[in-house]
C-alpha cells in the first residue's frame, strides 16, 4: 500500500508539476470563458504556443542545460538549486505576457502571466533563505484564477472551483508524503500562489 501511494504522489508531482500548470490553467480558461468558442482556431493555437514555450518549453530547456552544469541537481532538492529557474521562469514568462498583451484578446490572459510571473519572483526572493513549495503555489495560483474570475465576472465556475482545491490537496499531499516539504511550505506556498493569482487578476 506504501508503494502504491507513493507512486500515486509521484505522478500527482508529474502531472501538475509548476512547469504544466500555467497550461492547464489556460486550457481551462479556454472553455470558461463564454464567447471563448467564437475565437479563430489559429489566434487559440498562437496563444497556446505563447504559453507553451513561455511557461513550459524554454524553462524546462534552461533546467537541462543547468543539469549540465557542475554543482546543479536537476532535482533540486536544496532550495539554492531553485533560484536561478524561478528567475529564469519569471523572465520567460514576462516576455510571454508581453506577446499575449499584442493579441486582440481577453486581458485576463496577460493578466494571469503577469500573476504567474509575479508569484515566481516572490518564490525566487523566499527560496534565497528558505524552501517553499513550487507545486503548491502553481496549484493555489490556479485556484486562485477562477476565485477571481467568479468573483470580478459573476461567472458560475464553481465546479472548476471545486476541483482545483480538491487536486490541489491531493498534490499537496503528495510533496508531504514524498518528504519534499513540509507542511509549512506546502501550505504558505499554495497561499502565496491563491492570493497573489487573485489579487492581479481580480484588481487589475
């Protein structure tokens, strides 16, 4: 049973790993949105790539090419190991937000990137002292998207809503049981993550 629920962990870990979840955001955001559908297929997949490679594809390629390097676990089990891809994320996904900004399309796109981005750099300033939870914080920033969404546009997106926390827990779980965090840095990551995401799109 122990090995059963470790590997459930890991995969939770894999599947909702910090570099896959902006995504899943915007996936979601795509079919939450009414008048979504009515979009071109061609300006949805030129913001798919926007966020695929600002969010995903070209930090993941910075983390490779640091697991060359002397010194630098691609696991990044010490927290130092984290500062220079937080960084290098931020930055990746500043200049995806500033492409989004250029299309005709809803701001809470750009919005969220900027939140994103903004969490990243918070995670960055923490983990120079401490270590935080990265998956926890993408999982309370997707949470907190749709709080704000409902909350600023009366959308009905509670089930959305329902299931983001109930991942988010799950993933959560799955960093305790895997003694990557404790539950101190899964819990203040997952608030830094929900309040930060909501505060920007909600105000902004």
């Amino acid at each position: 049973m122990n090995k059963i629920l470790k590997n459930t962990a890991h995969l939770f870990s894999f599947v909702f790993h910090p570099l896959v979840v902006p995504s899943i955001g915007f996936i979601l955001l795509f079919y939450s949105l009414p008048g979504f559908e009515l979009y071109p297929p061609r300006m949805r997949n030129i913001m798919m790539v926007i966020i695929a490679f600002s969010t995903g594809i070209l930090p993941l390629t910075f983390i490779f090419l640091m697991s060359v390097a002397a010194g630098f676990s691609s696991k990044m089990e010490h927290h130092r190991d984290r500062m220079l891809p937080y960084i290098f994320s931020a930055f990746s996904i500043y200049m995806g937000a500033q492409l989004m900004g250029k299309l005709p399309v809803p701001g809470v796109f750009r919005l969220f990137m900027l939140g994103a981005c903004l969490v990243l750099i918070m995670l960055f300033l923490i983990t120079m002292k401490w270590k935080i939870s990265g998956h926890a914080a993408a999982m309370g920033g997707l949470t907190g998207l749709f709080l704000s969404l409902a909350f600023r546009y009366a959308i009905d997106l509670k089930w959305v809503i329902i299931a983001a926390i109930f991942v988010s827990g799950i993933v959560a779980s799955s960093r305790i049981l895997l003694t990557k965090h404790s539950a101190l840095q899964v819990y203040l990551g997952y608030g830094l993550g929900l309040v930060t995401i909501f505060l920007t799109v909600y105000l902004f």
